[in-house]
C-alpha cells in the first residue's frame, strides 16, 4: 500500500494467497508492484499497479523508472494496470481542456509502451473509462497492458470495463475467456502440397466419386466428399499438425494485433447493455443482427421511370452473352488470389490452380450449364461473413464491416461475369462517377472536386457542397431495382436472369471467432467480397447520377461551373461516396434533400444526415447552418476529408501531413521490440515505409520539410536509432537511396518518387481528354488541347496543378518529362505544327524562327497546316509576305523534315514514352530515369553482380557494406572521432595493423591463413592477394 498525497489517492494491492505467492513487493512515486508466482501455473509473474500524476514532467519520470524495473527483472509475464493519466490518441480524450491533447505526450506515452514491448489487452464494455459529473467530458485513461508472452499462457485475455458507481472512474477487470465455440470449418493447407502422398490421394477421390446431376451439383459434391477423405487423411497423417498451427497461429496473431484491438477474439456483442458469452446465445443474436440487416421489407417500390439513361450496344450484348470457354474460365480462375481466405467449400485457388487437369473437366460443364438455364444449385453459392472491425475498440457489432467469403466455384462465375461487364460499364455509366471502371480511378473526383472549389475561391464566387453518408449502403441495396436499372441500360434479359440468379442464390452464416453461425438467405444487400458487387453497385448509384442530370436539365439544381468551357460540376460519386457540389440557393438544397429522400425507397440506399456534413465557399456562416439545419447534417468547411484527401488543403503545411507521420510513428511503434536485422529494416522500409505516404504523394507535392522529417525517420529507423540509443548512420541517406546497381540499397527517394508519381497525372491528361476531370482542367488552363497545359498563372492555377506542372520541369531548363517522350502523328489534331516538339528536341519555331514570324499559321495544329489529296497528304503554308531566296531554301529544308513523317487518317495523336519498350508511361520507368546516373563502370558491374548472389539479403547487406567502406572498423570509428586507447585501435587477430576493412578482409595474416584453410577444406581456391 502507498498512501494518499493530498488529492491524489493511494495505491492498494490485494491478492488470494491461494493463487498468488507474493515474494516480492516495490514501489515509487505513482506505482506499486508485486513480484510472485501464480500457482496453477508455476510461473513467475510480475504486476504493476498505476496511479500516474498529472504533471507531464513526472509521467516521465514514472515511465523512465519503470522502464529501468523492466530492464532488470527476467520475468517474462508481466502485467501494468491503472491510471496512467494519458491517451494513446486524440480521439480518447473528448471535452477536456478544450479537447487539446498534446502531441508530444502522446507521442511519449506510445514511446514508452513500446519500449517496454507491452501491449494492450483487447477492451470491451466501453471506450471510455473517466467521466466528468456532468458527463461533457470523458477520457480513456485507464487500461490494463500485458507482455506479449502473457498471451501464451492466457490467450483469451480481455480488460472488461464495468459500470462507475462511487467514483469517475470505471473499474476495469482483467479476465482470461476461454470458450468453445465449436468445431472449425475445414480449410485447405497450402502445405499439403508438399507432402508426396496428396497429390494421388486428391486424383483418385475425384475421379472415384462418381455424381449425377447438374455440373455444378457435381462439382460441389466431389468438392464435399474430397473434404471428407483429406480430414481423415490429414488427422491420420499428422495428429500433431493441427496443434503446431495453432500455437504459431497465436503467436503471430499476438504479434500482429491492430493497435491493441482485436478481431472478435473475445465475444463483444452488446445487446440491451448486456454482455453474453453463451456460444449458442452470441450465434443466435448474431445470426439475427445480420438476417435483419439483409432481409428485404417487400412493398411496391417507385421507380425512376422519367430519367434518361445511356444503353449498351446491341455489340455489346452479344459481349456479355456469348459462350463461355475453357480459356475465359482459367483467366478467372488464374486472375484469383492463390491463398485468400476461402468461403464455407475450404478449397483455396491454390488448390485449384494445383490441380487445375484433374478438375477442369467439371468445371468448365458447370460454367456451360450455367449459360445455358442461369440457375446456381442450393450450396454453390454459400458464403461466409467474416468482421472486421471499424473503429479501435469495437462495442457492438455495428462496429464491424461484413465481408464476405464466397466459394470458389461461385467466385471463378463471379469472375467471369464481372471482367465481362467492367468493359462495357464505361459505355453506360456517367463519367462523374469514378470507381472501379478502367480508366477511371478515386483521385480523379479529388481533382475535379478541388480543381472546382480552387476555382470558386480564386474567382471569388460562392458555392455550396454537401458530403453524403449512407447506411450500410452495399448491405441495403434492394435488388429488384438493381434489375430494373439493367432493364433501364439495355442489358439482355438473359444477363439479368444470371444476376438474378447469383443474387437470389445467396445463403450466408456468420464466423464467430472462426466457428460459422446457422446459415440464413439474404434478400437484399451486395457481399462485399464478391467480385461482382463492385461493379454492381455503380449501376445502382447511377440511378441517383441520373436524377441529378435530370434536376439540372429542368433547372432544378444547378452546379458550379468551371473554367472558359463552363463544364458544370454537380454530382461527384466513388462507390458510396458521395458529394453534391452546387451554386449557393435554397432551391439547390431542397432538390439536394428531395433527391436523396426519393432515392431511398426507390433503391434502398438511406441517408444518415446525422453523419453527413454540409458547406460553403463565400457564404455566409448564418446561411450554412441554415441549410445545414433544413437538411439535418452537421456544418463542415475546408479543409474537409474527401476520400482520403484534405480537400482544399494546402500541401505546403505541415499541418496537411500530420496523418502521414502519425502512420509512420504507428508503425515503428509496433516494430522497435522486434529484434529487427538490418536486413529486416531494409524489407520494412521498401515494403510498408515507402508505401505509406503513395497515396498522399499521388496527389500532393511533398514540401522539403515533409520529406526531410520522413527522410528522418526512416534512417533512424535503418540504422537502428532509439531515444534510449544512438546509432551511427554509416552511409549517406543519397547513397543510401540510390539503385542498387550504383552501389545503393534501392530504398526509393521519396521526393523523387514524388515527382514521378505527379508526372502521370500530365500523361493520362493528354491521352484521357474526353473523361471529365480532364474536361475541367482544359477549360480551365488548356481550352480544347491537353498539351497547352505545360505552362500556368500563378494567380489562377491551383496549388495541385502549379505542382503538377513543376514536377513535369515546368519551372526549369531540364524538361526532363519533355525529353522523355515522343510525339507520334495520328491526324495531327492535338499538336500544334509550330509550338510543339514533335519533330524533335526542339519545336518547329525554334528551329525556323523566321519562318514561324511570317506564318499566318502560328497557332494551328497539325492538321490545318496540310490536306489529304486522295490517299496523300499534302503541306500547305500560308505567308504573310513573299519569301526571300534565303527563306526559301529553308523552307525546302522543312520539308525534308516532314516528308520523314506520315500522317495517318482517323487516328489520334499520342505520345510515346521512351523509356518503356512498350511507349506506355510508368512511374518506375519515371523514377528510375530521374534517379539514374546513366553512367556504367566496373564498380558498378561489382555492384550488380554481389545483388544477384543467392544469399541472405543479411549477407548482401554485410558485404555491400564492405565493398563501400561502411563497417564499423577501428579506422571509421576514429574518422568519426570515436576516442579510442592506441591499444585499441590495432587488429583484433594479428595486433600489428591499425583495424582496416582492407585489412581485416585482405591482408591481416591471421586472416588469410584461416581463409586458405577454409578453402582446402572446402577444396575451393582462394587468393587473398
């Protein structure tokens, strides 16, 4: 016990001596613990009990000490409980101190959990535990943290938060819950692939199992007794096996867990304010949560009956309709994930893949029949739910996203029909619409969206936009008016009889912590998980893209228009994001609101306006909440996140990339207590490191301090950097991130790979001008032509473009996108005849300047400067004047130049991109040029050579290091005045050179004699010399 210091409480520890045996006790300021060993189990554990001050200069005083306990003890299950009077992030501390919570703090306590390499036991009950009296405000404060060894010996571990009586803090209890849930359902393991005996075992029970029927029938019931033999087999094979992959499988889900949250591994399914653990209770509630939220209220829907929409081409029909053969069917099968999780029939596509002779034959007839009655057998399309959840600490199940795991029978017909219907949708569907069509991709509606409200800023104008939120918007689409909205594009009634059969065919079961719930039929609502949902949902959201066409053609609403083309912004749509963009009227507001209502019985999609949030550009603040309070929603403004983009932010600040350097901070936070190789800090780096910011630096232009703090980060984190140690960065961060040929590790230069990644943003304009974000950008700065947009206004152009167009080299003399491409001549309608170089390094003007001066014809393209003659193409120029003799010849100089290029009829100009073979622009080919240093030696062969070794990437690393001179050898340490005795400075073997890479590797005596001897053993030849 510690007593209480004026307000501040005291410490009090309680313990049953019959499961604990104290055999120590310690305490400090704000902790006291108890060391002892928990009988049932024999083992030593060590329990810190918490009451941290409020003062930020003590908590660290409390978490160094603590830190220094840890260091000392051997214990490996320990345990930390209490007050620790901080937040692990901003969203755990609400109405106190004006909900300002410091960012140095946080970052300091998520410092010291994970130098401690604790973890937080999973928490249900409640996400708050302190409350004010008045409840206004409230704090996460109290938690419980465990090593992560605590798991192995109590792996249901959960911190269950209890109702607050006497006090404003919850108490919380830490209990261990082991249930059982039932038997798992059969899953295949990739590792019986290796085992000799499978292979024949799985071709004689397939081709043994004689079925009839229908083929999917067939397959399904082969499918079922194949299950049966591999249990038998697997369990008479290796008892053991199951149990191995069990503890690994804890193992790595301990070291894996998402920010202390977990993935139902305890029950937390919250009904009337009563938690329950009953297996049978929590399936039965579960199973009912999810058959309501896909159970259809059948009444007689509206229907959209006075809207226009585009129709596929009869071409097009036939597409979708024709025969389905063996190569389409192994394109999907080998288009599939070889070993994603799969749905209730076990069998991975890796096991399909495997034995793609032995089971082809049943398929394909499957398939065949399919197209023949679009009917799907009872079972083929069962689908598995599994939840993933949300938010951190999830409290009910409306905390977590369904996703569904279809079979793989049903997946490879879903694969067929989706590839067949993503064609044609770009024919049907509004190009305001973004998602998952080719050529089509979620940031272009930030640039049209960002692209517009800069406009109205710069212009001064106002405008007004309104951020929807739908409820569970795939779960409720009804799908009567999805098969209308078929009918309504022209779709052949055939391919809406297979849509309505892979609908109608659904049965779903729940996995609760990996045992299913009872199945139950779904009569509304898409699976996230099938590969056909996607596509069908952007056909059920273009009925409300054509409700918005048909308000602005009848002035009903009217959008905000952009640039000399006046292209009008209205409606913008990435799957169920949506935003309305429109001028600032009461009328647009109510045709906003009444839309929405009407599309929700029509479609099923309902509108949470409590999550939906409304703004404004030069209006009024009085004026916004009006609107806001006609339509329900909260009141927002800029920035605001807009698909994962700080839309009107300015990139410039610091303040845009908090988030990107909170993820990074996230994740070194769960990889210091890793025991990290260099070698291992090298493949986290290029794998998640360098990913993190890609879709930020797709859209945004990294300022100099960004890039230098993330620069930072990552070489602390290379070299093995700590607040507790410093480490020395051996080699150059420039070095560091060049290619490997050229003596780098390949680890990318994020400002470069910047640069790189906004340079495509010019390409898909030029070769995308009919879609709409490129509609906007030319009628704002290229009216009509996509290569006029090379050069900007300050005044006008957007921060987002100004970046564009300087990473492409707009601002300086290395034009470096310029020279990496080609122009080649379709009809010459997108290149100007003068202006552009498309004759070479340099333009056509720079080259004859005094024939462009007397050209009537400076700003025509190609096209207009000549005319077909039959099957010829024929010049013809227009002067101002007559040529002087000198002016002649150079104009029959010209010609020679043109006469080397041939126009060609009814094809588009493009350009070719001359760092890929294909003359297609990649960022890899765009980053590599940039970074190159475009000189080969033979240090650089030496370089090329040891990366193609087969070795461990450890002892790449170790000679790489080697070769650069980068080990810490005594020579090193003292050029980076590392203060040595002369006695120490000497070879470790031979004590007669001063400790040299060459030396050491080379010449040291000792050295050679023991490497001459390994060779004679190893009977190899080896010269030191």
């Amino acid at each position: 016990m510690t007593p209480a210091i004026n307000k501040a409480g005291g410490l009090l520890c309680l313990w049953s001596k019959a499961k604990l045996e104290v055999t120590d006790h310690f305490q400090g300021s704000g902790y006291l613990g108890l060391e002892g060993t928990w009988k049932e189990k024999g083992i030593q554990i060590l329990i810190v009990n918490i009451y941290a001050p409020c003062e930020f200069s003590q908590k660290r005083q409390l978490w160094g000490q603590l830190k220094e306990k840890r260091e000392r003890s051997n214990i490996k299950w320990w345990c930390l409980m209490g007050d620790f009077n901080s937040v692990r992030k901003v969203t755990e501390r609400v109405g106190v101190n004006g909900g300002n919570v410091g960012a140095v703090e946080i970052g300091d306590f998520n410092n010291f959990i994970s130098d401690l390499g604790i973890v937080e036991v999973p928490l249900i009950g409640r996400s708050f535990t302190w409350y004010r009296p008045n409840g206004r405000a409230k704090s996460r404060i109290d938690r419980i943290f465990v090593s992560r060894d605590w798991f192995d010996q109590w792996p249901g571990s959960i911190q269950m938060v209890l109702d607050r009586n006497i006090s404003d803090h919850c108490p919380i209890l830490l209990k261990n819950v082991e249930v059982d849930w039932g038997p798992k359902p059969f899953r295949f393991l990739d590792c019986w692939l290796h085992d000799k005996d499978f292979r024949p075992l799985v071709e004689k029970t397939w081709e043994e199992t004689n079925v009839h029927g229908w083929g999917a029938f067939v397959v399904k019931e082969k499918l079922k007794q194949l299950k049966i033999t591999l249990r038998d087999w697997h369990a008479r094979k290796s008892d053991d096996l199951e149990t191995q992959h069990k503890v690994i499988s804890n193992k790595m889900n301990d070291l894996d867990k998402k920010e202390e949250s977990s993935e139902l591994t305890m029950e937390e399914i919250l009904l009337k304010r009563e938690w329950m653990d009953d297996p049978k209770q929590v399936k039965l509630q579960v199973k009912k949560f999810f058959h309501n939220r896909f159970m259809e209220q059948h009444w007689e829907r509206p229907l959209i009956e006075g809207v226009q929409f585009k129709q596929i081409s009869d071409r097009e029909k036939c597409q979708l309709t024709a025969d389905i053969d063996l190569e389409e069917i192994k394109m999907a099968v080998w288009d599939c994930d070889s070993s994603k999780s799969p749905g209730p029939d076990g069998f991975n596509f890796k096991f399909i893949k495997s034995f793609w002779e032995t089971v082809k034959e049943d398929i394909v007839r499957m398939m065949k029949e399919f197209h023949a009655n679009g009917k799907l057998p009872k079972g083929t399309n069962s689908t598995f739910i599994t939840l993933i959840p949300k938010v951190d600490d999830p409290q009910s199940l409306g905390d977590y996203r369904p996703i569904s795991l279809v079979g793989c029978l049903y997946k490879i017909l879903a694969k067929i029909l989706a590839n067949r219907l993503k064609k044609v949708l770009p024919s049907v569907i509004d190009d305001r619409q973004s998602a998952f069509l080719e050529g089509r991709n979620l940031l272009q509606s930030v640039v049209i969206a960002n692209e517009t409200l800069d406009e109205v800023k710069k212009e001064k104008k106002s405008c007004i936009f309104f951020k929807v939120d739908y409820e569970k918007a795939y779960d409720s689409v009804n799908w009567e008016f999805l098969l209308y909205m078929l009918r309504r594009l022209g779709f052949d009634p055939k391919w809406i009889q297979w849509i309505r059969a892979c609908l109608e065919s659904a049965h779903v079961s729940v996995l609760i912590n990996g045992n299913p719930s009872e199945e139950f039929k779904m009569n509304r609502g898409l699976r996230q998980g099938d590969p056909l949902s996607p596509f069908l949902f952007t056909i059920v959201v273009e009925g409300l893209t054509g409700l918005m066409r048909e308000a602005s053609r009848k002035n009903l609403f009217t959008g905000v228009k952009v640039g000399e083309k006046k292209v009008e912004v209205s409606i913008l749509q990435y799957a169920d994001d949506t935003i309305f963009i429109g001028e600032a009227t009461i009328q647009n507001v109510i045709t906003m609101k009444s839309i929405l209502r009407c599309f929700e019985p029509v479609a099923g999609l309902k509108v949470n306006f409590f999550k939906s949030s409304f703004g404004g550009i030069g209006v009024e603040r009085n004026t916004i909440e009006g609107f806001a309070h006609l339509l329900n929603c909260s009141v927002t403004q800029l920035p605001f996140n807009y698909l994962g983009i700080p839309l009107g932010a300015d990139p410039r600040r610091i303040e845009t990339w908090r988030p990107i350097i909170s993820k990074y901070n996230k994740k070194l936070a769960k990889w210091k207590h890793k025991s990290l190789s260099m070698a291992g800090r090298v493949c986290l780096i290029n794998s998640v490191l360098t990913s993190l910011p890609l879709f930020y630096f797709s859209f945004f232009r990294a300022p100099k301090t960004v890039v230098k703090q993330i620069v930072s980060i990552q070489r602390k984190f290379l070299w093995g950097y700590s607040e507790d140690i410093r480490k020395i960065a051996w080699v150059r961060w420039e070095k560091v991130t060049r290619p490997k040929e050229e003596g780098g590790l390949g680890i990318k230069n994020i400002a470069t790979f910047n640069v790189a990644l906004l340079a495509k943003w010019r390409w898909n304009l030029f070769h995308n001008p009919d879609s709409m974000w490129a509609r906007v950008l030319l009628s704002k700065y290229g009216v009509d032509r996509p290569n006029l947009c090379t050069s900007y206004n300050k005044t006008k152009a957007s921060i987002w473009w100004r970046d564009v167009l300087k990473a492409c080299g707009a601002d300086n003399e290395d034009k470096w996108f310029d020279k990496s491409k080609d122009w080649k001549m379709g009809e010459g309608k997108q290149t100007l005849f003068w202006l552009d170089r498309w004759t070479g390094e340099e333009c056509l003007a720079v080259l004859y300047p005094r024939l462009f001066l007397i050209s009537e014809q400076k700003q025509d393209t190609v096209h207009k400067m000549g005319q077909w003659v039959d099957d010829t193409w024929v010049w013809e120029f227009r002067w101002r004047r007559e040529r002087f003799d000198w002016e002649a010849n150079q104009i029959l100089t010209l010609h020679q130049i043109l006469n080397t290029f041939s126009m060609k009829k009814l094809k588009n100009d493009y350009w070719y991109w001359k760092l890929e073979p294909s003359g297609e622009f990649s960022v890899k080919s765009a980053y590599k040029f940039l970074t190159s240093q475009r000189s080969t030696n033979e240090r650089q062969k030496l370089f090329v050579c040891m990366w193609k070794l087969h070795v461990p990437l450890k002892v790449s690393l170790f000679v790489w290091r080697l070769l650069i001179n980068a080990l810490p050898t005594k020579e090193n340490l003292l050029r980076r005045n590392i203060q040595l005795e002369p006695q120490n400075r000497l070879c470790v073997f031979c004590r007669a050179s001063l400790e040299t890479a060459s030396h050491l590797f080379c010449t040291c005596s000792k050295v050679v004699t023991y490497m001459e001897s390994m060779a004679y053993l190893a009977e190899l030849s080896c010269s030191l010399a």
